[in-house]
C-alpha cells in the first residue's frame, strides 16, 4: 500500500528494496562480528552494483547464502556474472557462495525456529 501511493506520488524512493538490520543475516546462536557484518555489507553492495535489486547474503560461517527475488535468478547466468560473484565474495573471507533456490524471503533466518532445530 504505501510502494502504491508512493508510486501514485511520484517518489523516487516508490520500489526501494526494504532493508533490515545486518545482524539478520548471522544465524541465531552465531556469534555476531564487526568482520561478518562487514563481509554482509560489502557483498550486498557489489550485488546491487550488477544490477541486482532484491537481495540479502546470509552468513553461514564461511558460507555465502545468496538469497535474490525469483525474477533476478536469471542474472546470475548471464554474462559471466556467477564468476563475478564467487571471485568477489571469496574475496570477502567466504569459502562457499551459494544461491540459495527458494529466493529472498524475509525471514528465512526465522526457518531454523519453526523446525525447532535452534539448539
């Protein structure tokens, strides 16, 4: 409702992807460090500086989950841009960079919780 009548007024902001909090991003019981949030922060930005506009990198210690809208999938294999972003994010301290098949959700991290696997 509020993209809507953002739309209808004609703000820039109308389609801007919501962000959360970086923390969001660590798995609960993971200890949170300046170097994952920092690692999260700078990953997402080189997304977005490809072109890809709903996004998140969830840090699995070491390992990249890459989550992007269903309609950015696609991206991905284009271009040479899967080599693009595995150069980058190993870059960034990761040793595994994945897409994550189910797309961007929010609350994904939340998953854990329902299952009642979170020990």
């Amino acid at each position: 409702e509020i993209r809507s009548l953002s739309h209808k007024m004609n703000l820039a902001t109308w389609d801007k992807p919501a962000l959360a909090c970086l923390a969001s991003r660590i798995p609960y019981g993971i200890k949170i460090t300046r170097k994952k949030l920092k690692r999260v922060d700078e990953g997402e930005r080189f997304l977005r500086s490809l072109g890809i506009r709903q996004l998140r990198i969830r840090d699995h210690d070491g390992i990249a989950r890459i989550e992007v809208a269903p309609e950015e999938m696609s991206l991905f294999w284009q271009k040479n841009m899967a080599r693009l972003v595995i150069k980058k994010l190993k870059e960034l301290g990761y040793t595994y960079v994945t897409l994550d098949l189910e797309g961007y959700r929010t609350g994904s991290m939340n998953e854990v919780l329902k299952k009642g696997k979170l020990k």
